[in-house]
C-alpha cells in the first residue's frame, strides 16, 4: 500500500508566542473550547502512553476533568495501562484536532484520586457502563465473547437497573500533572508552529520548536 502521495495543506490557523497566554491550561482550554463548539463526536478523546518493563502502549480514553492541576480520567487500575501507571507514573497524552489543524501533547505524571472522588462520578454513569465496568476485567484473557456477555448478564441479574451497582474496588480515576505541553499549529509548506511550555521551578517557561 503507497502513501506517499497523501498532501495535505495547513492554512487554518498560527500561532506565536504573543498569541498563546502565558499559563498553558489557560491555553490549552482555549483551544479546546475551540474545538468543542464543533460538536465532534468524542472532541475530549485523547491517547495516552505509558511504558514499563516493556514496550510503549498507547491507547484512546476519554477526558472527563480538566482542573486547574490537571487533567482527570478513569479506567480499571487492574488493567494494562493501570499496572504499567503502578510501575512508572509518567505519562504521554495526545490530543489531535484534526479540523482545526491542531495538536496538543502533555508530558507529565499521574496520581490516583481519592476513592470518594472516584465513586462520586462511577454514579453519574449510565446504568450499562457502570456494569460494564463492573463485569469486565479490563486487559485480562477470556474465551470468548460469548463468555464475556455471559458475565455482563449475569451482573445485570444481579443488579438490576434502578438499583446500586457497586464500584470496582479496582476501578477509579487518575488526575494528569503536566510537567511539559507542546502546543502544535499546521501551517503551510510544513513549517508547522510547534511552542513548548515547560515547568522549571513552579513556573512555566516557553520556547519555539522547529518543524
């Protein structure tokens, strides 16, 4: 299969030291206000990457927080990326903006958030998710998918909906600590904007990347 004659041209947008504020959340909001007017289906997905005594994995969740320390989402602890966040709490994430020409990726680390916290949200999810959630070990082999519906069943039997489904003590959320952003503009000829914001001593500094 040849790709290489897949062009594309960059003229949305650019961006430059004067334009971007000087507090990357701040920034970052911003554009994704920008993107959010859009109503494209899953605007909060973003990839996050981690690495432990194997190889890098990356994979699509969904942001459900953004807070003034951070960026907040939730998953099963047990699960691959949960076992190799135990490991090495460093991590990648990636947003992609496709139609705004845009990128946004965040280096940084992750802490767990304190259960209450976690379960105040496992509440607010749809009755199916919550038994998603609570039916599946995430990452873990299973036989079949006739199997893996077979358990979902069972805990709808069980917990029947209206009813309280109990939250995984294994499931929860994750708050992202950005140590460093870089904020990426499309533009003509490829010579794309690329400004990096990083922390140095409680304060951010920024600089221009070349393409």
């Amino acid at each position: 299969m040849d790709l290489h004659n897949i062009r594309e041209s960059y003229n949305f947008d650019s961006l430059d030291t004067d334009k971007v504020n000087k507090d990357p959340m701040v920034q970052f909001q911003n554009w994704f206000e920008e993107y959010k007017v859009l109503s494209i289906k899953d605007y909060n997905a973003m990839a996050v990457s981690t690495v432990n005594a194997g190889l890098p994995e990356s994979r699509i969740v969904l942001l459900k927080e953004i807070r003034d320390e951070g960026f907040v989402f939730y998953t099963n602890y047990a699960s691959a990326k949960g076992k190799a966040l135990a490991e090495n709490p460093n991590i990648s994430a990636l947003f992609f903006w496709r139609e705004q020409e845009r990128q946004v990726r965040i280096s940084g680390r992750v802490e767990k958030l304190a259960p209450k916290q976690s379960k105040e949200y496992f509440e607010t999810r749809p009755y199916l998710s919550q038994i998603g959630a609570a039916a599946s070990e995430q990452s873990a082999p299973i036989e079949s998918r006739e199997a893996l519906e077979s358990k979902f069943n069972a805990f709808t039997e069980q917990y029947p909906e209206g009813s309280a489904v109990p939250m995984p003590e294994s499931w929860g959320g994750y708050i992202i600590r950005p140590v460093k952003y870089e904020f990426w503009q499309g533009r003509e000829g490829r010579l794309h904007d690329r400004l990096i914001f990083l922390k140095v001593e409680n304060a951010w500094t920024i600089s221009r990347i070349q393409p």
